[in-house]
C-alpha cells in the first residue's frame, strides 16, 4: 500500500499581484467550488470579485490581466489567488484549452463574480 502524498500548493495572505487579501465577509459562511474550461484564444470579460478566491489550473494555461495592465500567467498545476475588487479578465493565448479549478469564500448571497461594464 502506498502513503499518501500531500503537496502544498500554495500558502499565501496576497493576490498574485502581491496585494493583500481582504477579511472574509460576515454573515453565513459560503463556500463555492467552480470548473472552468477555457478554448484556446477565449478571452474572458472584464470582471472583479468580491471575494476571496483561489485555483488550480489542471491543463494548459491562463493569463489574467488587471486594469492596471498588469499580468501573470500559470500554467497546468500552478496556483491562481485571484484579485479581490480590482477588475481583471483571463485570457488563454496557448494553443490547447485550459482547464481550472476555483474555490471562492463567501458569505450569504455575494455575488461571486461581478461584471465591468
């Protein structure tokens, strides 16, 4: 019988951009766990949460630009702690989809995801 393997994937209190997270909302924890997949080429609308949330990408990759300009991109097992309240959108300029997984950590009814018009 193997053991079993446990990997810290990230550990973090900052978005990627190196911003520090906010307090979690009062109210009735909600917790809420999303399965993207992204066409090669998709980009994504410009949007910002509220939020605090993180992933996983499990294939391929994305890039996530702020309104600031600026931007990270991860790739297949690479952790995303996404920006909270400032607008952003993801993009996948890699040739295959991307497939990501994300953890939001809210309370009530937050919107999770909010859009900019």
């Amino acid at each position: 019988m193997r053991d079993v393997e446990v990997a810290c994937v990230t550990d973090t209190s900052e978005s990627w951009d190196g911003t520090l997270l906010p307090a979690y909302p009062a109210g009735t924890p909600r917790v809420t766990i999303q399965r993207g997949v992204i066409p090669p080429g998709a980009t994504m609308a410009m949007h910002r949460h509220s939020v605090v949330n993180a992933g996983v990408v499990l294939r391929g990759e994305l890039t996530v630009v702020s309104d600031t300009g600026a931007e990270r991109t991860f790739r297949a097992g690479e952790a995303l702690v996404e920006l909270v309240g400032t607008p952003h959108y993801g993009v996948n300029r890699g040739g295959a989809e991307t497939e990501v997984v994300m953890f939001y950590a809210g309370a009530g009814d937050l919107p999770l995801s909010e859009p900019i018009e």
